[in-house]
C-alpha cells in the first residue's frame, strides 16, 4: 500500500525510525494492518457501543494500562506521540 501512513519504533538511543522495514507485506495479528477511515469509525462506535465485547471487557480493553508478569515476562505499553 504505498499510500499508507508510516509508523515509527525507537532505535538505539531512543531516536525514532519507521517500522516499515519490520512489517509483514500483509497485515497480521501482529501488526501491519490498514484499514480505511470509515472501517475505522464503525469499529470504534461498534466496540464502544457494546457490541462486540460485553461491558466488563470493552473497559479492559479500552483502559490504557500498564502491567508485567512474571510467568509472561512481558510488558504492554500504550506510548503516545506528539
């Protein structure tokens, strides 16, 4: 999709850099995805409508958190750019 937009991962040292070159040439479950403006909003108004998880799971997954496990040994982040 050569008119998409361009994500960005932080190199050595924190500086940003495009993702480009670690994305799949589709979209996956781990990332690479690309939808259109209006696929977007009805997505968004159908998972905050309730219609696609019920309440207790749409806030989790709305809720931007922060967490590790130790079984896991993993950590999410939501990290916004200005």
């Amino acid at each position: 999709m050569s008119s998409g937009s361009v994500g960005y991962i932080r190199a050595d040292g924190g500086a940003l850099r495009p993702n480009t070159a670690t994305l799949p040439p589709r979209g996956t479950s781990a990332g690479g995805g690309y939808s259109t403006v209006e696929d977007l909003l009805r997505f968004s108004k159908a998972l905050l409508g309730r219609k696609l998880l019920n309440a207790e799971y749409t806030e989790l997954v709305t809720t931007a958190t922060m967490s590790r496990t130790a079984s896991a040994g993993s950590a999410t982040a939501v990290e916004l750019l200005e």
